[in-house]
C-alpha cells in the first residue's frame, strides 16, 4: 500500500499519467519514443496532405469532373474519363468479387468438414493469396485475357485483376461474419425444416450482411487506389470518351495521375493533385460508408 | 430488423442488375465511313500504345483530329516503346508509338503474326544533358567526357569531377538519370557508350523525370539527362550543358535537333503503323494524314521539335507508300 500512496503523491504529468503510473526512466524513454513514431506519421500524413492540397487547390474546379484529359490545354483539361473509368472497373470487380467471394465463404464456413484435405487447401491459398503484390495479378488478369481472346486494356480484364486482388480480403471478411452469426439462428431454422440451403440463404447470409458489407467496402476501396495491374493490363492515359460496356477502353485515376504527375508542364503536376485529393476524398467517403453500416447494424443488434 | 436485412442485400442486387443492363460491348479496332475525306461522316476507333514520351505527341495529334472528326475515338496507353510494339505485333493497336526503331526480334514477333507495318519519324526531341544553375563550371562537355562519367566501367571508381576533366575541381559526382526500362536510357548509352543499355549503375534512376529535375536542381554538382520538354520546363533551375562531339560545342535547341548539328543527342521520335489496318480502317488514314500534315502543330502541343524540310517530305513519302 505505501508504494501505492507514495505513487500517488508524485506529481502527475500527463505523460506519467499515460504511461499507467511507470515512473522510471526506461519506460519514460521508451513512452517518448513512442510518441515520436506516432508524431512522425502524423506529421508526414500532414505534410502530404497540405502540400497535394496546396499544389492542386488551383484545379480543384467543375472542370476536373466534366472534361476529358488534354494535351492542348492542360489548363483547362478534366478527370471525366478516369472518374467513369473509376466507377466502370469497381463496379464490374464488385459483380465479379462479391458472388465469388461470398459462395467461397459460405462453403468454407457453413458447408465443409474442417477436416476434409481440400478445405484446408483451399483456406491455405486463400491466406497465402492476400500476400500476393498486386501487380502479380495484373499479370494473371493479362494471360486469361488473352487466353479468351479479348483486349487486354478492358473494363472487363480490370475488373478482373482487380476482383482476383480483393477476393481473398472478401472471402476473409465473409467468414468472419458468418462466425459471428449465433449457432442457435442456423439450429432454429434447421429444427423448423429448413433445408441447409434455406437456412443459409434465409437466415445466416442476410444476418451477416453488415459483416460483409463492411469488409466489401474497405476492400473495393483498397481497389480503386490500385494502379499497378491495370498498368501492366495497358491502362489508357489518353481516353476522350465515356467508357460505355465491359469491352471498352478505358482509364482509371490512379493511371491518370501517374501519368499526369511524370509530365514536364505544371499545369498537368497540378492537375495530378487536384485528382489525387479526389481520389482520396472519394476512398474516405466509401470508408465512411463501411463505418456507417457497421455502426448501424451494431446498434440495431 | 429483419426487413433491414433484406433491404441491405436487395441494395447489393439491384447495384449489380444496375450495371448489367448498361452493358453494351465495343470493339475496339473497328472502323467504317461514310466518305473517305475529312468530313464529319468519319467514325471508327484507333488505339495506339508505346513510348511514354510519344505519347503526348500522338494525343495532341489525336485531341486536334477529333476536334474536327467527332466520331472517331482515339486511345493513347504509355506501356513503354517495347510493351508496345508487344502489343502491336498481337494486332491490339493499330499505331505504335517508339522512341527507337523496332529491334529485331520485335520484327520477328510482328513477322510471325503477319502485321505488315511502316515506319514514319513524327518528331525531333533532344536529349537534354543538365546540370544545376548555380554550377560554374559545367559549360560543355565532350561525348569522351560523357562516356568516361557514364560508361560501364565508371561504376564506383570515378566520383570526383576533375576524374573527369583535370580543370574541373575534385567536388563528388552526383548522377540522376532515367531508369533501364527508358527509350531515352536506351538511346543514351546506345550513343555516347557504345552500346546499348552498357551504363554505369551507381547512379540514381528514376521512370519520372520530375524526380531527375528535382535531384539536379537540389545539387551543385548534379548532373542528369532526360527529354528537351523537361529542360524548358525547368529552365529557371537548371542549365542545359553544350555537346561537343568533334565540332564544336553545341547548345540543345529547336534549331540544333531539326539541323541536326546537336549530335549526337538529337534522336527522332517514330510511330509505326499497321498497313492491313491503314488499308481497312479509313478513320485511321484520315488520321495518320492529318498527323503528318499538321506536324507542326502537333510538335508544338507536345512542346517537341518539329520536323525539318526534308524530314517532312520523307514522312510524306512513308505515308504515300502505305497506299
């Protein structure tokens, strides 16, 4: 008791008191170290953020949404291909990534025997997977592309290597929140007749929806920001019209502002800016969206 | 609750029917005309690829054609000179844009899928040796003097500037230049070291030459290469350095690149065109006469050189033989 109050008669500074009462001079040390990482994060994020802004804060204008990319006049050229671009591939990943994914989970976690060989294979590859770099994917988006014989720099090949890089983040999150739907939900339904598939589709699948939804989101989002694969798939720098099927060219924004940031005239260096904060005030928005969801669900719950 | 959850996966469903019923394929190298002039009847689609640093000339020629021919859309993707003739020899582009002549077993691929095409140099472009603005004594500099600060055999033994002139004084060397994947890496060692890709390797590369302007203008003792474009961009930093390849010395300029006197380092920019395709396609003839014929113009948007008199009138002859 007497170490107790002598602690408490010490005075209290903040960073004392944040480290829990550890008083002696490593721990201080270490505490202090700490919080430098932590403020030289912070600080580069900062200096990023505030230097992106101040570069294109000129061309944070209507004309970045509604008008094509130029070579005449980067003054006054737009984002409008790679903004449709954008929505076209996450779309088609979403239609490609999601079934997928969402089958594979459910078969990993409600149908297959833990103990069955080609479970664990699979569950081994989907782990593995998650670790493969991006641009591995491209590559595989590139081969099947010209396996089946249709160009390469396609909305549809895009989205593929896109929905190949974010399934096993998908299958991952969909199992999670199947797990977390209680045993009693899939037992009652079994008990009233339902056949297994009834009960997935009726009472687990719509009782994880938050789960996915959420898990979803954040990895469409990883996607967007993606530029690597579509890069190596010949990703358009120069498309002058609305993309307008899954076999048309197009362009996306992290390859409009790769190739805008590596061009010699300001204009285009600030108009990679302008598009960078774009882009990352459109990531922030679909990550706000993933927190809502769960936010909801978790009070509803 | 349970209506939430129905209402969260419908959402899901209804996103993905959305997208469905937008779906309307398009080819990509498809091409028809009403009339073969330069009227407003012309549609179809080119795609073109290649050297990062055609690019800009071939969307600016792009941009001013489609201004008067809106049917015709024309695609312009940076996958580098080869990654693109890659892709010119499968028949995925119908004009290719290289910052070198086709090599040899670019040929043979092309040969092998029957892509017959012809070569037409579009541009002139100067490559750019430069050094900080605040450097005294960096003013010319013989093509020996390059080789000996960038040949092979340079790599960690010469460091000091006066290994490289007994006049300049013993500061450390500081190189930046593009990377091994460049046409302008290519086109470089291939000139003043002989051979191409043969380069000392302890420099500091990069595929961006923004991050070459940034490096050389940061040091006194720095010294990089890359396009004219990115020296006129940045010339209140930098300072180009004069070649002297037997001559004289020779500043980079306009004048020097088209009357070829800037030598060794003046280089022409290409575009090969695919002739089944320039045969079928007539949007594609349309626009590779107007590329030739606004030369010009097209130069000055990309901010490259333009062709010579003679050069134009071989560009002429190239596109005439395509039929």
């Amino acid at each position: 008791m007497s170490a107790v109050t002598a602690d408490q008669a010490m005075p209290r500074t903040p960073l004392a008191r944040a480290a829990y009462g550890e008083k002696d001079l490593r721990s201080m040390g270490f505490l202090v170290v700490l919080w430098l990482c932590l403020a030289f994060g912070i600080l580069v994020l900062a200096v990023l953020l505030v230097t992106t802004f101040l570069d294109g804060r000129e061309r944070m204008d209507g004309e970045l949404f509604t008008n094509y990319t130029s070579q005449i006049a980067p003054e006054t050229a737009g984002a409008r291909a790679a903004i449709l671009g954008t929505a076209w591939v996450i779309l088609t990943t979403a239609l490609l990534a999601i079934p997928i994914g969402v089958a594979a989970a459910s078969y990993l976690e409600e149908f297959a025997s833990t103990r069955s060989r080609f479970a664990r294979f699979v569950e081994l590859n989907v782990q593995n997977l998650a670790a493969v770099p991006a641009i591995i994917y491209g590559m595989l988006a590139a081969a099947a592309a010209v396996a089946v014989g249709i160009p390469r720099n396609t909305v549809i090949a895009g989205g593929i290597a896109l929905a190949l890089l974010i399934l096993p983040v998908v299958i991952v999150a969909t199992r999670e929140a199947l797990r977390a739907v209680p045993q009693e939900i899939r037992q009652a339904s079994l008990a009233l007749g339902a056949t297994p598939m009834q009960t997935l589709a009726r009472q687990t699948l719509p009782a994880a929806v938050p789960g996915i939804a959420t898990g979803t989101i954040l990895a469409l989002s990883r996607a967007m920001g993606e530029a690597a694969p579509l890069l190596l798939l010949g990703g358009l720098v120069f498309v002058k019209f609305d993309p307008n099927g899954f076999l048309s060219g197009f362009t996306t924004m992290p390859i409009q502002i790769f190739d805008w940031a590596a061009r010699s005239q300001v204009e285009f260096q600030q108009l990679a800016a302008a598009a960078s904060i774009l882009l990352l005030v459109l990531v922030i928005l679909l990550n706000g969206v993933a927190i809502i969801i769960r936010n909801k669900y978790a009070t509803a719950r | 609750m349970k209506t939430k959850r129905f209402a969260a996966s419908a959402a899901f469903a209804l996103a993905g029917s959305l997208a469905l019923t937008a779906c309307g394929g398009q080819q990509a190298d498809s091409g028809s005309a009403g009339s073969s002039g330069g009227d407003a009847a012309l549609s179809g689609s080119i795609a073109s690829d290649g050297s990062s640093t055609v690019g800009p000339l071939t969307s600016a020629a792009a941009e001013l054609f489609m201004t008067e021919n809106s049917g015709v859309n024309i695609t312009v993707g940076t996958s580098g000179t080869g990654g693109g003739f890659k892709k010119f020899c499968e028949g995925q582009t119908q004009v290719s844009n290289a910052s070198r002549p086709i090599k040899d077993e670019e040929k043979a691929a092309c040969d092998a899928k029957g892509i017959e095409y012809q070569e037409i140099v579009v541009a002139n472009d100067a490559l750019t040796v430069v050094a900080n603005k605040e450097n005294a004594f960096l003013e010319c500099l013989t093509t020996e003097e390059l080789a000996t600060l960038w040949g092979p055999d340079a790599t960690g033994k010469v460091t000091k500037w006066n290994q490289v002139n007994p006049k300049f004084p013993a500061e450390d060397i500081k190189l930046y230049g593009p990377g091994t994947d460049s046409g302008t890496f290519d086109y470089f060692t291939d000139e003043i070291n002989g051979e191409e890709g043969a380069s000392r390797t302890d420099y500091e590369p990069s595929e961006d030459d923004n991050v070459i302007v940034q490096g050389v203008a940061g040091d006194q003792n720095a010294l990089g290469y890359f396009g004219y474009t990115y020296f006129e961009e940045n010339e209140s930093t930098l300072k180009a350095i004069k070649i002297d390849s037997g001559d004289g010395c020779v500043a980079p300029s306009a004048d020097t690149a088209r009357d070829g006197s800037y030598t060794p380092l003046a280089r022409p920019l290409f575009i090969y065109v695919d002739k089944k395709a320039f045969a079928s396609n007539p949007a594609l003839k349309a626009f590779i006469s107007f590329y030739i014929e606004n030369d010009a113009k097209v130069a000055e948007a990309a901010k490259y050189v333009s062709l010579s008199e003679d050069q134009k009138k071989t560009a002429q002859e190239e596109l005439a033989s395509l039929g």
